[in-house]
C-alpha cells in the first residue's frame, strides 16, 4: 500500500503541475477544479471528466458536495504513511463520483455520504473520515483499493469491486454505526499489509464481510 501510494503521488503531482492552479474561491456557485486545489470555500466543486483535482495539501468547507466526472481524479489529503494527517475540511452535500480514474479522500467530515460507482483507475481509497451519510463504492475497477479507519453513520456498502493486486480490497478498522455489506469483491476482502483491526459493526457483517 505504501509503495502505491508514493508513486500515485508522484504521477497526480505531475498531471497537477501541467494542469495549472484550480478555480479560485466561489462562495456561490459551482467551481470547477482542474489542477491544484486552493484551500478555501466552495458551494459546489465539480472535477470533470477526465480531469485532475489534486487537493493533497489543501483544506476546504464546501456546501453543495463534490461531484467527480468520468475518468477523473479528485485527491483530498494523504496517508499519514505518506505526510498527511492533517484535517481536510468539511464537505456537505456528499461526494459522488460517477466512473473514476480514482477517489482519494483523507480526514475529511463528510455529511451527505460517499458514493463511487464503476470507474477503472491505478488507485482509490477512503481513509481516515467522518462520514455520515453511508458509503457506496460498486464496480470500481483497477490496482488497489482501500476503505480503512473511517467512522461512519449508515451503512457501508463495498461490493463488485475486480481488483488486479492480490493484496487489494483491504476493508479494516472502520467503526460503522449500521450494516457492512460486502458482495462479488476479487481479492475477497482482508487486512492485507495493512496491519488493520477488525471492523467495529453495530448493525450486520454481511456475505464478504462477515468475519472481517
């Protein structure tokens, strides 16, 4: 996970750099963000398709969610392994992301949920976040996967997801107040090198999930 996570870093910073520097500051209307993401608050922030987002170091309030196109990138924060650790922001309206290249989020509050359908990209994850609302990611495609120490209200639904690294899929240490459902994953979900704990459940563990 470390190793892919540095070298994803290093490829997005590239793709960041030749985009250019994000839409400034919108307090009332939608901002599109192609490039580095600027600290700051936002109503709505779109990634489109095919575009890169790269908010590693920025820490954002948006009102009406974030919305990530076909093909597209959109990073918040970073693995404390990789020099984050720092609170991302707030984002109300939830994150949806229809068929991504990739889905990085870190420390961030979330209100709204999480949903990631379809997509084929190197990398996502979800680490680190308060989320209420669920989460959703389905039919994600790629190299790696994670949904790790996340504390989340609603239910969490991982399933479908074909992944080509065998230690992929690594679903550990969240703490979610409803059910885990996880479906038709390859690899099966596990701890991978990952070093997690099991999973806090108040609900139910179901199928994948059940003994993790």
């Amino acid at each position: 996970m470390r190793k892919i996570g540095l070298l994803m870093v290093g490829a997005l910073s590239a793709t960041a750099l030749a985009a250019g520097v994000s839409t400034a500051l919108a307090a009332h209307s939608s901002s599109t963000c192609t490039g580095t993401l600027a600290s700051g608050k936002y109503h709505k922030l779109i990634v489109p398709a095919g575009a890169t987002c790269d908010g590693t170091e920025a820490n954002i309030n948006v009102r009406g969610g974030v919305r990530v196109g076909e093909g597209a990138t959109f990073i918040l924060g970073a693995d404390p392994n990789e020099g984050g650790g720092a609170d991302t922001g707030k984002i109300r309206g939830g994150i949806r992301a229809n068929a991504p290249a990739t889905l990085e989020v870190h420390f961030a509050h979330i209100k709204g949920g999480v949903r990631m359908r379809g997509g084929n990209g190197f990398f996502s994850t979800v680490e680190d976040n308060v989320i209420r609302g669920g989460a959703t990611i389905n039919g994600y495609s790629g190299f790696w996967l994670g949904f790790i120490r996340n504390r989340v209200r609603g239910t969490v639904k991982l399933s479908n997801n074909v992944m080509d690294d065998p230690d992929a899929n690594e679903y550990v240490t969240n703490t979610i107040k409803g059910n885990l459902v996880c479906h038709g994953n390859s690899p099966a979900p596990q701890v991978g090198d990952s070093e997690g704990l099991p999973n806090v459940v108040s609900g139910r563990k179901v199928d994948q999930c059940a003994g993790l």
